[in-house]
C-alpha cells in the first residue's frame, strides 16, 4: 500500500506536502484486509531465565528494579511466567510479582506471561486477576497458556493430553465470571456451586491473551474466543517465518467461530541485545548466550536436536548470524532491521516483546534496554524523521533566511556604537539563533572599505 493512502482518509486529505511524515508518526502497517493498525507498541517478557548460583531473594529485587526501568523509559508492557521447576525459571506465581511491580511503577501494563490454567481451580485465577487489576490501578492482563514445563505438570500430577483443553475451559469459565454472571459448572477437574465474582475487574474489559507457540492451538484458541496473542516461538529463524502460516490459524479460528482477531493485538517475542558496536555486543552476550543454551536449552531442557555451542563466537553466529535471524546482538540499527523485517515477514504485528535474559551482566543488560527505548523505539514509531526532515528543510532552504540576517544587520547599523563593535565581533559570539544571525564578517570587510 503506498505511503499517504493507508491512513485515514478524513486525515490524509487535510496533509500538505511538509506533512509527509505524518504517515510515519502512524506507523502505518496494512494487513490483507486494508485494516489500519496503530503505531507498534513496545514490552519485555521475563520467564526469568536466571542462571542457578546467585541468592533468589536478590534476583527477585532485581528483576523488580528492571520493571521500574522500563516503566521510567516508556516501554508499554512487562510480562512475567509461571513456573515450578528447572532451576532457572523461578517466579512462581506473576500475580505475586506483578503487583509487587504495580508499586514501584505508573504507566505500564502489567501481563501474566503466563498463568497455566491447568494448575489451577479457574475461579481461583479470576479472583487474582481481579485483584490484580485493581491493585494496579487497571494495569493488568490475563496471559493465559496451558503449561510449558512437561516437569510441572508432572509434579502436580496433570496428564500433558488434558493440558489445552483445560485452558481452552477455565477460558470460558473465567470469561463469564468477569461478565458479573453467576456460574454453576461441574468438570472432570474442577467444580463451582453458583460462583460469581464479588469484586469485578478495575477495567471495563481487561484484556485476554494467550500464548502461542508452534502448535496452532494458542492461535486457535485467540480465534475463537478473538481475544490477543502472544507468540512466544518466533525467537528462532524457523518460529519468525511460520508467522503468516500461525496468523492464518487464529483467522481460521475467528471465522469459524464468528468472532474476530485483531494483529493490533498480537504480540511477538524477539530476543536482542544492543551495544553502541556489534563487537561491543558480541564481547557482552557472546559468553552468557553460549551458557544459557548449553546448561539451559541443552543441559537442563535437553531439547531434542539442539547441540550445545561450541565457543561464544558459535553462540552468536548461529542465534544473531544473517539476515533472518531472529535474534539480534549488535547495534540499535541492527535491531531497527530486524524488527522491520519481522513486520513485514508477519504482515504486522501489534506489539514487539523482547525476551529478558541473562546474556549479559546486569549492567550491560540494563544499557542494552535503555538503548532499545532511547533509538530503536523512536525510529520505528516515527518520532525521529520529522527531526530529520525539519533540520534538512533549513538546510535546503537556506536562502529564505537571509532576509532575517539582513533585519539584525539593519539595526546594528542604526546604532553607531553597535556598528564600531563590528571591528571586534567574531562567529560564534553573538547570543542569536545562527539561522537568523548576520555575516558579521563580510560586515567588517565592508566597514573598513569604507574607511
């Protein structure tokens, strides 16, 4: 679709031809169906994936001060898991944390990323989220999912083969409970005797998403029920190209259910860390990445078909080497590249997440973030062009502003004492904007030709 006509057209007809950039403020992405979707939003997912050996209770701590910083760099969304075993992933319950954060931040949107519904009575779960929601001041989001770790679910005894369909029922369930209505229902898992709500959400829809990975069934659950999605298996070269294929699940789902799916509510996961040079990058992720994968991915999940690295440069080549990598180690424009082809690749997309690690130090892991908020969010929302196109405008039109020079010049002469000063005034030494100062120079050429 080109540039101008993607916009509304009550407003592209009143853009002039300085205005231009306005189609980029917008961020203007089109789907199949010519939708207009809003500027792309910006939030982090922390499972956590924290290396075993330091003291939980400052990780906890810290992983708090990160959420704050986000909040303070103007991120839109913070996400947090559900786990119970593996040593790495060790927030147990993200409604705990979430509202623990909802304290030390203002405007963020705080999400479960995700709550498994499996391990839970669902009325449980809504009462949470209910309370969440108020104590957040209407921050929250439900993330649903049913259940990563194939150990969890083996801990509290839940056969794998009922996980899905167990989400997909404590979903309706929750649903109608956050309408007001008083539910009477009875499962092979869980019962309720006239259970309604005595508080409602803050919010007068808090948003339902749920997780999706490469099995179409978080995508056609979104459809279903046209509620968001986050995709949480784009953060590998074959999960960021199965985008379209994993968008036509949730549409296929939505048509056949009558509901609809919006990509303005989409959220995909990237994973990325940024320095002001790639080698600078490479030097900070490059040991920590081939950790997380040989101890985490390897070691721990033992992942089949996954090898473990061989050396840091390994690490980095196979995760963030080539065009298609859907991770990024290097520069802001690097991340800028990435996240524009993923856009296009997927059709477009609501929401970019990046995924929190432990790649790097901790200080090295909050300036990557703080890279991210101050030149890769603005230059992908289009904040940074009009910046651009009103310094070039003064550029190329220079000659316009000579006038202004000559009206400075002009009453400097009027003056005697003003006009002597020229002998000794430099560049650079009168307190006006430069646009509009004077060639005091060539001035004083002319002065002493005239004496």
């Amino acid at each position: 679709m080109a540039p101008g006509k993607c916009i509304p057209a009550p407003l592209a007809r009143t853009l002039k031809p300085g205005q231009r950039w306005l189609t980029n403020i917008f961020s203007i992405i089109s789907n199949n169906t010519g939708n207009v979707m809003a500027r792309l939003k910006f939030g982090a997912f922390l499972a956590p994936h924290h290396p075993i050996g330091e003291h939980p209770t400052l990780q906890f701590r810290r992983d708090l001060d990160f959420v704050q910083q986000l909040d303070e760099l103007g991120y839109d969304e913070f996400w947090c898991g559900e786990h119970h075993s593996s040593g790495w992933e060790m927030i147990a319950s993200p409604e705990m944390f979430l509202a623990a954060a909802g304290e030390r931040t203002k405007r963020i949107k705080l999400g479960t990323g995700v709550i498994s519904l499996p391990y839970h009575h669902p009325f449980n779960v809504a009462q949470r989220m209910v309370q969440l929601d108020h104590m957040t001041g209407g921050r929250a989001i439900f993330g649903s999912g049913p259940g990563a770790l194939a150990s969890d679910a083996h801990t509290l005894g839940i056969d794998p083969m009922t996980q899905r369909d167990r989400q997909d029922e404590a979903i309706a369930v929750i649903r109608r409970l956050f309408n007001g209505e008083r539910v009477s229902v009875k499962s092979d898992w869980f019962e309720m005797n006239d259970a309604k709500l005595q508080i409602l959400p803050l919010q007068e829809e808090m948003p339902f998403v749920v997780a999706s990975q490469i099995s179409p069934s978080g995508m056609t659950l979104a459809g279903k029920y046209g509620i968001g999605i986050i995709s949480l298996g784009s953060m590998s070269t074959q999960g960021l190209m199965a985008l379209p294929q994993q968008w036509e699940f949730a549409e296929d789902a939505a048509k056949k259910a009558g509901t609809t799916v919006s990509r303005s509510n989409w959220r995909v996961l990237l994973s990325w860390h940024i320095a002001e040079t790639r080698e600078q990058a490479y030097r900070e992720a490059g040991p920590g990445l081939m950790r997380w994968h040989n101890e985490y991915t390897v070691g721990t999940l033992m992942r089949p078909g996954v090898e473990p690295f061989k050396s840091a440069e390994d690490a980095i080549e196979k995760t963030a080497g080539g065009p298609a990598a859907a991770s990024t180690i290097g520069t802001p424009d690097d991340l800028i590249a990435t996240i524009r082809n993923l856009v296009k690749v997927s059709g477009g997309v609501g929401t970019i997440v990046g995924f929190v690690h432990d790649w790097a130090n901790p200080e090295n892991t909050r300036r990557s973030w703080d890279m991210v908020a101050r030149y890769v969010i603005p230059e992908i929302q289009g904040f940074i062009q009009p910046l651009r196109e009103s310094r070039q405008f003064l550029i190329d039109n220079r000659g316009v502003f000579e006038r202004a020079g000559q009206a400075v010049m002009a009453k400097i002469m009027q003056n005697e004492k003003a006009a002597a000063a020229l002998q000794h005034t430099g560049p650079g030494r009168v307190a006006i904007p430069t646009v509009n100062a004077p060639d005091l120079q060539k001035e004083k050429v002319k002065q002493k030709s005239k004496a």
